[in-house]
C-alpha cells in the first residue's frame, strides 16, 4: 500500500525514516519489516501525545492522582498486548523489535536537553526573537513531556507469550546497553538508580514479559493498587503500574473471543483515557477489529441514561486507515488465498480507553 511519508518525523529518525519512504528496494522492504514496530509505535505516541501536550510540556491526560500508579515516578510504562513470539521469542527478539524505538526516545530526550540550553543562552543574549521560538516549538513541547520520562518500561503480554521469556528472573536491559546495576523491578530499586541517572537521555529502559490475559493482568494491578493504599502493604507491589500507552500489533480482534472480556475490562478499569493503537494485516482486517471494538465501547454505557457523547464515536481517535509505518514486506501464509497481499501492521486505529471514556 502507497502512503506519503514525511520529510521528517519529529521522533523516527531520518536514516529508518528512508525504508518507509523508499519501499521499492529489497533493502528498505526488509528495512521496514523490521522497524515497522518501533516506528509505528513512535508515530503512535506523537500522534497521540502532541495534541494533549500544553506549551508547558505536560499532557492533558496525565492525573495528579496516586492511586494509578504512575504519578510523578517518571516511569513512562507501555504495555504491547496479544504479545507472541514473533515480538518476544528471545531477548535479541524483543531488542529488535522496540530497541529502535528506545533510541529514538533517547535521542529526542537529548535533542530536547541541548534545545532548551541553546534557548537559554539566547535569552541570555536577546530576548527577542519571538518568530524563531514560535517556529521551534512544534515539537519542544512534545520533547519536554518526553524529558519528563527517564525511564521505559515496556511489557510484552498475552496468552501466547512464550513460557521460556517469561523465566527470566531480571528484566531485559534495553538501555544503556550494559547491564543495569539494580534489578530495576520495584520502587525502592528505581528510585535508588534515579540518583544516578544522566543529565540528557534516557536513564533505563527495560522490557518484561508475562504469560497472561491482559484482562486478568490489569485486575491484578488494580488490587495491587488497592492493597497499597493500606500501610502493611510492602512497597514492590508498585512494581506494576497502569499504562500511559497501550498497542496490540495485528491482534485479529475480530477473529478471537477472548478479546471481548479484555477490552471490556481496559474500559472498566483503566483510570483515564489511555491511548489504545490496534494494527492489521489488512484494511479489511481492520475494519472488523473496529466492529468489534465499538460494539465493546458501546456496550459498557447503555446502563448510561443512552448518553450519545459517551458512545464509540466519543472514545475512537481515529478510524481505520492505512499505516504509514507498515511492513512493505508481503507476510507468507498459508490462509492466503493469493488474491490479497498481508503486511504486518498494514492498517491501524486508535481508541482511548478507560474510565473517563464514560465517566
């Protein structure tokens, strides 16, 4: 599938960004399989983000409140859900498929970290030039809520998430490159390795992979979220934390039952609105996930007064479209009938799900 690229991409940087827009070479083909991942979550994250985030670099949809877990920890947690193999077979899997991903993180933090001195030593010379910091700004806001976030923490889970990943006693370090000094599992262990972060960049970034319905992971995150408010409670349940970002990458929504307790449970228990990216192999494919998808969101406010503004309409942010950042790599199968080509993440979609989707 044809879809404009841009020049530049205010996180994808500019060497991947070329797969993406030349998708006629065997090289780029298999350039953009392998990034499609990264870049499509990168893209996610900037198409959500940048809209909520304010000129003080702060997000609309972030809460002062404690009681979900991510308040003010720094800790920017993404959960890719209906996880498999393909995603997290190994540890060399799971850096291939979001390492990427983390060094365009890193690389805006320190793009964002040497903008903001530049700026400051401009002031410093001529309080002016106002025309230049309205043109810079486009994107410094959404780097400064990026800078917010020292630490990644990137969960790969589902039902079909391989047992061996899910053995391994310590998380996989994904930067820096060298092993993290403190298991970075609990609390106590981040905030200890915070006093050590750097000055620009990323201080962590880990990934953790679960064996489990997404439905029953999140239920238990809310009790470990309950249980912590009471006093006796040890500080290592806050281990687990709500997301700020969630994506299932070709999930064939349409075609599993289990998805409808699981996204009827992220509607019922996600304390706001969280961004929810869902990719397919096909545009086709695509707009069945939405069928089911907005059945769910509806289903969960009929006992609602039949409030039409707290329908899908009101929770979807944008429909079913081609992925810019798609495979260009036709996927092999033996469902094929050969009259239509699959590319992995070939189309997307976003919804924002939680509690303040109807509340």
């Amino acid at each position: 599938p044809k879809v404009d690229i841009p020049a530049h991409h205010p996180m994808i940087a500019s060497k991947p960004l070329l797969a993406f827009q030349r998708g006629n070479t065997l090289k780029s083909i298999n350039a953009s399989y392998n990034l499609s991942r990264s870049a499509t979550l990168a893209n996610g994250i900037v198409r959500f983000m940048k809209p909520q985030v304010g000129n003080n670099g702060k997000s609309s949809i972030d809460k002062d409140d404690d009681n979900d877990g991510n308040a003010n920890d720094e800790v920017f947690v993404i959960h890719i859900i209906g996880a498999d193999h393909v995603e997290c077979s190994s540890q060399e899997t799971v850096k291939k498929v979001v390492g990427p991903f983390i060094q365009w993180w890193n690389q805006c933090l320190i793009i964002h970290s040497q903008q903001r001195k530049d700026q400051h030593q401009q002031q410093k010379q001529q309080e002016e030039n106002e025309v230049e910091k309205e043109e810079d700004s486009s994107n410094s806001s959404l780097y400064q809520y990026m800078s917010s976030y020292k630490h990644l923490r990137i969960e790969f889970l589902g039902p079909n998430v391989p047992m061996n990943i899910t053995k391994r006693q310590k998380p996989i370090c994904l930067f820096p490159t060298s092993d993290i000094p403190k298991r970075v599992l609990n609390k106590n262990d981040i905030d200890q390795y915070k006093g050590e972060k750097q000055e620009d960049g990323l201080s962590t970034a880990i990934a953790i992979c679960k064996n489990c319905y997404y439905h029953e992971y999140l239920s238990s995150i809310q009790n470990n979220i309950i249980n912590y408010n009471n006093a006796d409670t040890p500080l290592r349940i806050t281990n687990k934390k709500f997301p700020h970002f969630i994506i299932a990458y070709n999930a064939g929504i349409w075609g599993y039952d289990v998805w409808k307790p699981t996204l009827k449970v992220m509607n019922d228990i996600l304390p706001h609105r969280i961004p929810f990216v869902v990719t397919s192999y096909t545009l086709e494919e695509g707009e069945e996930d939405f069928e089911v998808i907005s059945k769910i969101v509806d289903g969960c406010h009929k006992d609602e007064n039949e409030d039409k503004e707290h329908t899908s309409s009101s929770s979807l942010l944008f429909d079913v479209e081609i992925n810019p950042y798609g495979s260009r790599k036709v996927r092999e199968t033996l469902s094929n009938p050969g009259e239509t080509n699959y590319f992995e993440n070939c189309a997307w979609q976003a919804w924002t799900m939680g509690t303040c989707t109807h509340s």
